[in-house]
C-alpha cells in the first residue's frame, strides 16, 4: 500500500528522531540525521513505497538507470498531458509558458540541481546526458597536436571516445593510466598518475567515480598533483555519472574545470536528463560545438551550451521534481545509507568462499557499486540466476562476474537475500 504524499511528507517533517534536513544557507542540505538512521529500516521501509517497483522485485543496477519516483514520474506525465491538452493555446509571447527546450535558460530547474553539487547556476548547463557534456569538453578546447590527455584505464566510453576522437583527428596524444588491482590504496593510485603526467598535459578527465567497479578515486589529491606537475594552463575534467546523487559532491573542493553528469542514474531523475558544470572563469576556454541563437553569449555562462534544438520540457521538470525532492531528503542523509548498504554487502561477500571481491574495500574509496565474480560462473551466468529469484542485478562479462548497485529503495533484507543467493551458488558452483 503506497504512502500518500502528505503522510510521506509528514513523516519528513517528523523532527530529529528521523533525521530531518534543514535548509542552511547557500541553499545545501544541513544535516541533523544521527549515523543510526542509516539503519532505521521502518524509515527505508516507509521511502520504498514512493517507488514504482512491484514489492516481490529487488532492482540492483541503479548504476546503469535509476528507479524515478512516483512524484517524479507524475510531474512527467502531467506535463506531457497539460502540453498536449493546452497545445493550440500557445501563442509564443515571451510572457507565456515556453513548451519545449533547447533555446532557454531554465534557471528553476538548474537552481536546485546546483545546490546539490556546490555551483553557481551560471555554470551549469542542462543536456542529454553525461556524454553529450564530454563531448562538449573534449570537442570545445582548443588542444593541439602533442598536447596530453590523460585519463585511467578504467574510463567509460561516454568519458573516454570524444577524446579519443581528438587523438584520431588531430594528434592529441592520448594516455591511460593503469588503476592497481584490487584499488585498495589510494597512495598507490596517485602514485600511478605521478608517474603519468608531465607539463605537456593540457587535459585531466578522470572518474571522480568509476563506472566497471564502482570505485571512487582520491580526486582531491590527483588534481592537486596534477596542477603541480601539468601544463600551467591545465584543465581538469571529471566524470560524475556515477558520483551525484550517490557520494556527496562539492565542486569547489574537488577543484575541478569541468564535471558532466547523468542524473537518471543515482539522482533518480528521467532518462533523457544530464548537465555539465563548467567554471566560470574557465567558460570562454571552450568554444560551443552544438550552436543555435545563443551559441556565442558570453555573458550568460553556461547557457549558451544548452543550445541544443527542440527538446521535452517535460523531462527537465522532472529533473527538477527529483533534485528537489533530494535536497529534502538531504543528500548527505542518502550518501550514508548507500555507503550503509554497500558496506554490508562487500562485508558478506568477503565471508563466502569461492566468491571474489573486484571492487575496493577502502572506506573512502567505495559506496553502493559492488562488482564481484563466483568462481566457475560467469557474469551471465550469475546475473541469469539472480533473475530466477526476481532480483536484478547486471552482468559485467565473463571475467567481471556482476555489478551489484544498492540505493535508498534497497532494504537490509535485500543485501542479505543477495548473500544468501550468492552463497547458494558458490557452493554449487
């Protein structure tokens, strides 16, 4: 039985007891939750019912697409049906609703998504995706040939081939730096980008968190290194697919230039929703590789990346409805209880024989991304029969095993129902 918005609401409001998240000033969450609401399971219990997924079902791949919200879903379908209902009374006049995107600002809609990650809303500009804004970075600077991009072995493809595109056409020299297996020590993994970058690095575009094993790199101090040691005009670009919405992020501190996004992952927003954060004083470093009317203000920061020709205005209000209803949540609040979940999941794993633990067991170092392989099956293999129970979880090939993903709709019983499958299969393996 769901629970209604005003109860739901209620319950948000409830005091200290459940943790309530106040607003502080600049707009981010302050936190009063104690540490032992990670674990108030009849809190998760009660946050479960706002999802639409049938109650006999355990979804565990947040890290591929998220479960959107029920408020989220209907402030979609609203405005689809409120568009298709008024269509005939649009008349064009700037005073009135605008109906598509692609031409406008929509600073309602970046504002509350700019708190949630430390930004201004002058940096931030709306897109598809976390690729169309590498795209945006990797064909907008003005690299030469023998300029240095580097990035890790372990780059998604979204974060990985507009660069790689760069090297092809126009002799930018392209390195990957080996991450340690298993990325236990951070000192290891920042020793590995020392050895890498020179002062021919023009480009730093690195996961903050990876996507294979889930794995979130010390940033802070690679970007700190590689503004010692780089070009004196270094940018620095990081990944944040896998990041917002499942560790906490604050742009000023990580000192980045540039960090694209996908919020349809951990921030449960549409598909079809993504932003690029871009530095103010580094905007005019970029030219616009995607043009219509405002391609060349500059007075406007990040706008004129977004423009992009029609699209659904629908999708960007739900982007709203789901960055709103995070930062009442709070986001930190979130952050502990994926980092909660995951932690009790790599705990059991370790416990069962046959069964190998990819990602790192650092506590800085993991959150809600787990990738494990059972000896003697495959990624398919393992994924197939997590299904046969209704439980989903994604397979990452034959020497990966699965990616197993836990968020705020998964509970403690469905980490301890997936050990107990895991266990199951080991033993039969």
């Amino acid at each position: 039985m769901r629970v209604s918005r005003r109860r739901f609401a209620l319950t948000l409001a409830g005091g200290a007891a459940l943790g309530v998240s106040t607003r502080a000033a600049g707009g981010r969450s302050a936190e009063a939750a104690p540490a032992a609401l990670d674990d108030d399971e009849a809190f998760w219990s009660s946050l479960r019912k706002e999802f639409l997924i049938p109650e006999d079902e355990v979804f565990g791949n947040s890290a591929t697409l998220g479960a959107v919200p029920r408020r989220v879903v209907e402030t979609v379908t609203r405005s689809m049906l409120e568009l298709q209902q008024t269509l005939a009374h649009w008349d064009y006049r700037p005073e009135g609703r605008d109906w598509f995107t692609g031409y406008q600002p929509f600073e309602d809609v970046r504002a509350p998504l700019s708190r949630l990650i430390g930004c201004a809303v002058d940096e931030l500009a709306l897109a598809q995706n976390a690729t169309f804004g590498m795209n945006f970075v990797a064909s907008g600077l003005d690299l030469q040939a023998g300029d240095e991009v580097v990035q890790t072995d372990q780059e998604h493809p979204g974060g990985r081939c507009g660069f790689e595109l760069r090297a092809a056409r126009h002799g930018v020299v392209w390195r990957s730096v080996p991450i340690p297996r298993p990325p236990n020590d951070p000192g290891a993994i920042v020793a590995a980008f020392a050895g890498a970058i020179t002062p021919k690095t023009r480009v730093l575009a690195i996961p903050h968190q990876t996507s294979m094993l889930g794995l979130v790199l010390p940033v802070e101090e690679i970007v700190a290194l590689a503004r010692k040691q780089g070009h004196p005009r270094l940018f620095v670009v990081l990944d944040g697919a896998q990041s917002v919405g499942q560790i906490d992020v604050d742009l000023r501190r990580l000192d980045a230039d540039a960090y694209y996004l996908s919020p349809h992952k951990w921030l449960l927003a549409p598909p079809g929703c993504g932003a690029l954060y871009l530095r103010r004083e580094r905007q005019q470093e970029l030219w616009t590789t995607l043009a219509s009317t405002e391609w060349a203000n500059q007075e406007r920061g990040a706008y004129r990346f977004m423009q992009s020709g029609t699209g659904n205005r629908s999708l960007w209000e739900g982007l709203k409805a789901a960055a709103e209803w995070r930062l009442e949540l709070g986001q930190q609040r979130v952050s502990r209880r994926i980092r909660f979940l995951g932690e009790r999941l790599r705990g059991g794993l370790r416990g069962i024989p046959g069964v190998e633990v990819l990602s790192s067991l650092h506590p800085r170092m993991a959150a809600g991304i787990t990738t494990y392989r059972i000896q003697g099956l495959t990624g398919p293999q393992t994924m197939d029969a997590f299904w046969k129970r209704k439980y989903r979880v994604r397979s990452m090939g034959d020497e990966l095993g699965v990616r197993h993903s836990l968020h705020i709709y998964n509970s403690v019983a469905d980490v301890d129902r997936g050990l107990e499958l895991v266990g199951e299969l080991a033993r039969r393996a």
